[in-house]
C-alpha cells in the first residue's frame, strides 16, 4: 500500500515553482534585464539609431537570419582554424619549455612580450603581408589565442612534484612514460583551463580581423551596419556572436568533463 501511494505521488506532475527554481539564476538576471531594457526604451522614447529595444532587435534578428547565418559559418570557420593551429603549436610549445632550460630562457621572454603588442596595430600589417583572404584572419586569432594556452600548459606540466617525478623514476618508467602517465593527467585542468580562455580570445580575434579589412563575417556586418548607425542590426550581429562564443566554450567545457572526470569527483569530495 505504502509502494503506492510513492508511486502515485512520484506520478503527480510536478509543481511550475519547482520548474522554474531548477532553472539558472543567470537566465533569469538576463530576462529582467532585457525587460528593465525594453521598458527603459519605450518610457524615454529613445531613437533606435541610438539604443533599439529588444522587441525591435528581434524583429531585425528574424529578417535578417539567412543573412546572418552565412555571415556567422564564415566567422566561425576563421575561429576553428585559427583556434586549431593554436593547439597545434601552444601545447608542443609549452612541453619545449617545460623540458628544455634554453627554450624557457630564450622563448618564453619573447611570448610573454608579444602580448604587449596591441593586435589591432597587427592586423593591417597581417592584411599587407597575406591580402584580404582567410589567411590574415586566421593569423590574428593564432596571436590572440596562443598565449593563455601555452602559458596555461607550461603551468600544469611543472606543477608534478619532484617526488612524484622520482616514484615515476624508481618504478623504471621512461621519460615518455612519466610524462604520459603523470605530468599530462596533471597538467590536464591547467590545460583545459587555457583552451577555455582561449575560445573567447579567439572569437574576438576574428572579429577583430573583420574589422579591420573583410567583405564578409559578421565583424563585416557590424562595420557595415554600423556606417548606416542601424543599431538593431549591430545588435543582432554581436548576439550572433556572443551565441558562437558560449557554445564554443560549452563544448570546450564538456570536452573537459569527458577527459578530466577526476575534477568534478575531487570537486565534490571538497565541497563535502
């Protein structure tokens, strides 16, 4: 009897409070934001060539979708490849660095201040050197993006204690086995940490490149949208763009889940 009435009461539908509780606080920040907006807008009757109301971005959003999706694959294709190539020489880059005296002495200095140099000054050289094509654009997001990941990298590989590095030793493990086995598993939440950093950079970085010399992308659309001050549909470019940098990091993130799943048992046994 007792079985069912649990049953009875598990099949009862669910309160709309218990609903609406389970959904992010940051969602709802960002609801009453936007309504605070619309109604701000509507009260003060601004201009909507200065500040358009959300209803009225999302009316230009609607119209403008093909557009904007076209526009929104060619950014995100700069942001994968440039990205990519980032990895691909940041994380080879930081194990030199780890491994090797004369390359942290000589190569780290020199990244460290490369970041001095404000990319915005670079890209018009980039255009020069490679033209208006993709390759510019890509450049510019490797410069951007590089940076956290290696230094990120070269944290997580040189925080393996020398005791654990001298237990890898006195059990006969071999220089690539000690690497494989203890600095990577280690190294891997600095890793992720920077890769995470670095999706945002490189999204920006591509944007950046649009800016200042594209006929396409969405950076392009914002520069064009911009020249005519049709605000709503500025907007409705750099939404598209914060959506592109979001799931990026939504996908980093859950990457990191899959590779690192000792982090959130640890994270948990810590909040215990």
């Amino acid at each position: 009897m007792a079985a069912i009435t649990e049953a009875g009461a598990d099949a009862r539908p669910k309160s709309p409070l218990r609903f609406l509780s389970a959904v992010s606080p940051a969602i709802w920040t960002l609801i009453a934001l936007v309504i605070f907006w619309e109604i701000a807008v509507r009260v003060t009757k601004t201009p909507v060539f200065i500040l358009p109301a959300p209803s009225r971005i999302a009316e230009v959003f609607a119209a403008t979708w093909p557009r904007l999706m076209i526009n929104a694959g060619l950014t995100l294709s700069e942001v994968l490849i440039g990205f990519s190539c980032a990895v691909a020489i940041g994380v080879p880059l930081a194990v030199l660095i780890t491994y090797s005296r004369l390359a942290e002495r000589c190569v780290y200095p020199l990244i460290v201040a490369s970041q001095t140099i404000p990319k915005v000054a670079i890209a018009p050289l980039m255009l020069a050197w490679f033209g208006y094509g993709l390759t510019p654009k890509v450049v510019i997001v490797i410069l951007l993006s590089f940076f956290p990941i290696v230094i990120n990298a070269v944290v997580g590989l040189k925080s393996s204690t020398a005791e654990m590095l001298y237990l890898a030793q006195s059990m006969g493990a071999s220089g690539w086995q000690t690497f494989w086995k203890f600095r990577l598993p280690q190294a891997l939440p600095n890793i992720f940490a920077g890769l995470k950093l670095a999706t945002v950079l490189s999204v920006i970085g591509a944007v950046v490149a649009e800016f200042i010399g594209a006929d396409q992308g969405l950076g392009y659309l914002i520069v064009v949208a911009g020249a005519s001050f049709d605000i709503a549909r500025q907007f409705a470019a750099i939404i598209m763009i914060s959506a592109i940098g979001m799931v990026f990091f939504a996908v980093i993130e859950l990457a990191e889940r899959i590779v690192v799943p000792w982090r959130d048992t640890n994270t948990i046994h810590a909040e215990a």
